[in-house]
C-alpha cells in the first residue's frame, strides 16, 4: 500500500511570521535520539503499510536542510530495506537558503536526496526581511547554483501578493525567477493564517493584506508568464515543465497511499487516516513507550474519502474522473457532486467538464475553495 514516505524534520532556527506548519525552535538536538525514533515510526508503519516498494520520500519541516546528512542517509537505508526503492524513486528535501545548508548539499546527494525544493520566497532584500527570511537575495541565489550543481533537480517556493506589490513588481521578480533555469516552482500567495504573528500583525494594524482584486491578477499574470516560459501550472500554486512535477505531491493530490512520520505527520494507510503527536517531546515519548508516534488512528467511511479525493484532485490541471471515485468508494456519481451547479459554474467559465473528466479552469482556481464549497455534495461533506 505504500506508494510514498513522507518524513518530518521539526525544527527551525526561526519561526516565520507567516509560517503555519509544525516547526519549533530547539537550542539543542540530540540526532541520535531523533535517527532511533524516526526509524522505529517508520518500521511501525512499513508493519502496517508494506506490499509497494515506494515511489517518492519527501523530507519536510520544519527546515529538513538542518539535517546532518549522516542522518539522512540512514533514514533512507533504513527505508529501503523496509520497502524497496522504484529504479527512478524522487528523493525530495526542503532546504533553506542559507550558506551553511547549502554547504551540507554535496553530503545530503551522496546521502541520496536527488531534489531539493529551496525556500527562497522572494527575490527582493526588502521583502526577505519582512517575511522574516535570514538569507539575503544573493546568499539565497549562491544557493540556488549550488543546488544545481548537486542534485538532479531543482524547484524553489516565490511568496506573492504581498502588501502593496504592484503587477510591474511581480513581473520583474518572477521574469527573474524564470531566467535561472529550474524545471519547477512552487508559487503562493501570502495567506495570513490564523495563530501566526502575521495574523497579530493584520490584527493590530501593523500592514494591510493585499486586496482580493489585485491579487486575483497576479495570480493571471502568473499563469501566463509560467506558460509562456514552458513551466505551466499543473496545481494551484505549483509550476512544472512536462514530467518535472512533484511525483511525491501528486501522490497526495491524486489521493494515493503514503506514510507519514515524524512530528505532526499525517498518512493515509488503506482508508485510515494517521496523526502523529506534534509537539516534539510528545512525538519522542510516544515512541519510547509505544514504539511509534501516533497520536490518532482514524478508518474513513466512504463519503469522508471521496470527498477528500475531489478536494485534493480538483487542486489539479488534470481534474478528476468522477467515474473512478465513483468506483472507487461505491458512490453514485449524482451523490458525489452537485451536478446543476456543475452547469452553471461550466457556464460560467470556473469549469469545463466533459469526457468524464471534471476539471477548475484558469478563471476558477483563483476562487477554488468556494467553488469547491458550491459543487461538492452537501450530503457527502456532512456524510
């Protein structure tokens, strides 16, 4: 059942103050603990999720490039003699920017790790330092050709829509982004999520969040200036050339079996839902005596995995096949989404449906959460 390794590495040397993930600020970290703890979670799960070797492992965090490279390459042997790697397996690790990470990426490809996704998320001094980013442009694009030069390929995140960015800023930044030669990009715009310092921020009046119309233009300007570089956008926010997309994310979008351990991790086990404990020392206790990490251990019903399987699909260029969901959980097609409102969103350009195949277009991505909220069935949501 396990098509892909997800591992979670929680630590940072800073917390962003837009950053909502599960990551934590540690003077100190005893990676041998750490190397024993995620191996025995892993080996939990292999117990429970074998029968595939695995396709994709995709180091996450946290800031995963903190990572002793010694450490990494034992998490890999270890998954390996678990499960078994595919002949091309995508071997991803999210790094920062910085000069001493990027000092560790000739270990971390020996290691394996054969893509490493950068956080770079602006290419402006200015806006680094208000999104609280420690790197500077130029450490950041040193980086980016050390990256290069070491692993098979390379993707870096943009943050846009950022307060007061004018389409003439972001046509610059992102022509700039284009010109170094990386097969992908990850592209999001500045959400404020709730319980960061952002979100305090907005609160007390300290900025504005960009207005919903400009950035709904950025968002067009986006999709035009990544197509017509030969990177499209094959989700939401995430930009490829043709067979350079994110197997492991796919995994997810596609709704497809994964593990994952680590701090905070989910995983999706033959139509269980997995959590591990978030807090760091919560996750090392939990092992200790349980000999894994799990904190909840949930089996779906049929209508919380459809409807799970067309949120994440709908996210894709590619859309979805009713059908095969239909088969797939034995839900009738007419319970699965709402087929007048369909029409009237096809109508209106937000869709195009035909040939079995559902899909969001270009004008409806921008608003995807609602559209989703609209044309999913009430009664499959509430199921």
């Amino acid at each position: 059942m396990a098509r892909a390794l997800y591992i979670h590495w929680p630590f940072c040397l800073k917390k962003c103050p837009y950053c909502d993930f599960n990551s934590h600020v540690r003077s100190t970290v005893d990676h041998a603990r750490w190397e024993a703890a995620l191996i025995a979670d892993m080996r939990h799960e292999a117990a429970l999720a074998g029968g595939e070797t695995l396709k994709s492992i995709f180091f996450g965090g946290g800031t995963p490039s903190l990572m002793p490279p010694e450490l990494v390459g034992s998490l890999l042997g270890e998954a390996e003699r678990l499960w078994g790697f595919e002949p091309d397996i995508e071997i991803t690790l999210e790094a920062n920017p910085s000069s001493v990470e990027a000092a560790k990426f000739a270990g971390l490809a020996d290691a394996g790790i054969n893509r490493v996704s950068l956080g770079l998320q602006s290419l402006r001094d200015d806006q680094l330092s208000f999104l609280g980013r420690l790197h500077s442009v130029d450490e950041g694009i040193r980086a980016l050709e050390v990256a290069q030069r070491h692993f098979t390929r390379t993707s870096f995140d943009l943050i846009y829509a950022r307060p007061k960015q004018t389409a003439e800023d972001w046509a610059d930044e992102l022509s700039r982004a284009l010109s170094f030669g990386t097969d992908h990009l990850s592209l999001y715009q500045l959400t404020i999520e709730p319980n960061t310092r952002f979100a305090t921020d907005v609160r007390i009046g300290a900025f504005a969040p960009l207005d919903d119309d400009p950035s709904a233009d950025l968002f067009e300007l986006t999709r035009e200036m990544t197509a017509a570089a030969g990177i499209p956008a094959y989700e939401v926010s995430n930009h490829a050339r043709p067979g350079q997309e994110s197997r492991h994310n796919l995994t997810y979008w596609r709704y497809q079996d994964y593990c994952g351990i680590g701090p905070g991790a989910h995983g999706r086990r033959g139509g269980t839902a997995t959590l591990r404990h978030k807090k760091p020392e919560n996750y090392l206790q939990s092992v200790g005596i349980h000999e894994n990490g799990l904190k909840e251990e949930r089996k779906l019903t049929d209508s919380e995995s459809a409807s799970e399987a067309l949120l994440m699909g709908l996210r894709l260029a590619e859309g979805i096949s009713l059908a095969e969901i239909s088969t797939r959980f034995g839900i009738a097609v007419a319970d699965l989404v709402d087929a007048g409102k369909i029409a009237t969103f096809r109508d209106l350009g937000f869709l195009s449906a035909g040939e079995d195949r559902l899909r969001v277009t270009c004008k409806g991505m921008p608003v995807l959460d609602a559209l989703l909220g609209e044309i999913v069935s009430a009664e499959l949501v509430e199921a």
